[in-house]
C-alpha cells in the first residue's frame, strides 16, 4: 500500500503593532476546542521571553523565538523550527493540525511571508492561510501615521481585529478610516478582550498576493532580491531609534514603590513607552502579577494563579523610543532609590489590586 501525503498543514501569521493585544487574541484562541490541536510559534524582541508564560496552551507544541525580530535576525529560525515541527510530527512525536505564529509587534510581515510562500522545504508540508493583524483602537491611529512596520501589518492582513474599543481613548472610527485607506478588502472584527469567533480565522482561504494591493505586491518582490551582508545591527535599521530593556529582579518588589515608579515613568516618558509588560513578585504576595501597558494607557494587573517554574524573580521587559544610556541607567536606579513608608494606605496600580 502507497502512503499517500497528508495534507499541507494550515498556518496562520498573527501580527499587529505593540500592545496591540496578539497574546491576549492568541490565549483566547487556544482556550476554544476548535484550536485545542495548535502548535504555537512565538517571537519576542528582547533578551527576556514573556509572552510564553503568559500564554495558556493546551498542548506542548509552543516554541520561543527570542532576542531579536523574526522578520531579520530570525528567518533561518523560523524554518528551522517550522521543519522540525513537520518532522516531528510525521514521526508521531507530535499532534497538530494548525500552526498560528505570534509575530513581534516590531515585525515586518513581508520578509516572513516570503520565507513561508517560496520555501520548498515548507511547500509540501505547510500552507500560509492567512494574515490576522490586531489593531489598537485607542491608540492605532497615531500609530498607523508614525510606524512603517504597523502600516505594513494591516496592509498585508486578511483580517483586522480591531481591540480595546471599549477603552475611553478608543476612537474606533478614526481607526476604521485609517484601515480602509490602507486595506479596503479586509474585513475589521472587533476584538473586545481578546475575544473573537475562531470560526473567523480557519476560512481564510490562503493567502494569495495576487489579491493585495500594487504596495504589498511591490513589498513582497522587494524580498526576492537578495540583500547584501549587512552586520546585525544594520540589519535592524527599522529599530534605530527602538531599543528593547530586559531587567530581572532578584527580591520581591514594594508594591508602593513599584507604584511611584510607574507614575515617575508615565509621567517623564509615557509617550516614548511603546511596550510595557512583565511578571512582577511583590512583598508578601505569593502569586505573580502581570503588568502590561502601551504609552500612558496601562490595563488593571492581573494576578496569576500560579508561576511557571521555579524561578519567582520579577521579570520586565520595556521597549522604549529615544532613550539615551544615562535616561536608562537612572530609570533602573530609580526604582531601588525609592523611599516608602508601607504603613501607609496603599492607592496605586499595584497596590489597589493587593488590597482588594
């Protein structure tokens, strides 16, 4: 008898710009049946991975690309990794049938589509379904005018899901303008916590370049032309003026300090924090918070029921424009200077939560 092929295996590109709720798309996606068989594929820029931890999965297939954007540094990666989840899962050792692959918020989808539509070692073994790309409705607009790699995002998606509509910065219909004159063929979904009909991202179709617009077109030709050797930091020019911070603290943090320091940080830098986001051990709290926020528009913490591990150290990742290496060298000094009296009632981000 003839082993005849299994069919390609489907893949879906999630993007969209920082903060713009992927994670919180991606957990509410894998907590539905119809996604219960998904190997998840995760990239991060920075040299902390997070979102991992933050992701609830209910399989083992869920892989970390770290410390760089899976648009440049990360391509060879991304191959690898997709090869050896085929390979892995012809031999038994694995059991999924989709793919979904969390893009950084800094990423260029074109270099990646192409990776995905003209590898042959992918062509028998993957199809790209379809590009999602979450949009921000409170602070998308802006965004969309300051950021090629967001404009990119929703001009190559065949489906927007548009997020935090019920944020009271929301201005949901400048944000639909802004996406129609970028991608008038793509239907915009509202997302509203992270929540959205699976059914939307399994008939997609496949994503075919022959329906974009001459730009996208144009973009994803770009990518055929090899580039020249360029070193690494070169080869992130998109990220000039973007930098990424991981801090990791050993002992469990003040909650009133933490909270000074936020309010010190959105105060000074709010509108040049484009990502904010970690798991924070707080004195005399057993279970890790997770903070999050996107310029000065941060969400209610959550606590966790549990950490991952054995390590119980706070973890932040930041991911700044146009700091210099002495803003940085006092914003991480500032939170160990700090001084609070804890007897005192405590009001603040953190502490309310505490409390409560």
């Amino acid at each position: 008898m003839i082993d005849l092929p299994s069919a390609p295996v489907p893949l879906t590109l999630l993007t969209g710009f920082l903060g713009s709720g992927k994670t919180t798309v991606l957990n509410g996606l894998l907590r539905h049946p119809d996604f219960g068989r998904t190997a998840v594929i995760i990239n991060e820029f920075g040299e902390i991975g997070l979102d991992h931890e933050l992701v609830v999965s209910t399989t083992e297939t869920m892989v970390l690309l770290q410390s760089g954007c899976m648009c440049c540094a990360l391509r060879g990666d991304l191959l690898d990794t997709l090869i050896e989840l085929a390979e892995r899962r012809e031999a038994g050792e694995l059991v999924f049938d989709r793919v979904m692959i969390e893009t950084t918020g800094l990423a260029d989808p074109a270099p990646i589509l192409h990776t995905l539509l003209t590898s042959i070692d992918l062509s028998e073994r993957f199809v790209t379904d379809g590009v999602v790309a979450t949009v921000d409705a409170a602070t998308g607009a802006g965004t969309l005018l300051r950021h090629e790699e967001a404009l990119r995002q929703v001009a190559m998606a065949d489906l927007v899901l548009l997020t935090k509509t019920d944020q009271p910065e929301a201005d949901e219909p400048a944000v639909r303008r802004e996406i129609a004159a970028l991608n008038a063929g793509a239907p915009v979904d509202v997302a509203l916590h992270g929540r959205i009909d699976p059914r939307r991202l399994t008939v997609l179709g496949h994503f075919d370049p022959a329906m974009k617009s001459s730009q996208v077109r144009d973009w994803l030709r770009q990518e055929t032309v090899p580039a020249p050797h360029l070193a690494d930091v070169e080869a992130l020019k998109h990220l000039d003026a973007i930098r990424s911070i991981s801090w990791v603290i050993d002992e469990p943090i003040s909650a009133n300090a933490f909270d000074l320091w936020m309010e010190m940080l959105m105060a000074q830098r709010g509108a040049d924090l484009l990502r904010f986001k970690g798991l924070i051990h707080l004195q005399g709290v057993p279970h890790p918070f997770v903070v999050h926020g996107v310029q000065h528009i941060f969400h209610p913490p959550v606590l966790l029921t549990d950490w991952q591990g054995e390590d119980r150290r706070s973890k932040l990742v930041l991911i700044l424009r146009d700091f210099t290496d002495p803003e940085l060298r006092d914003l991480f000094s500032a939170l160990n200077s700090i001084a609070v009296t804890e007897h005192v009632l405590p009001v603040g981000y953190l502490s309310a939560e505490v409390v409560s």
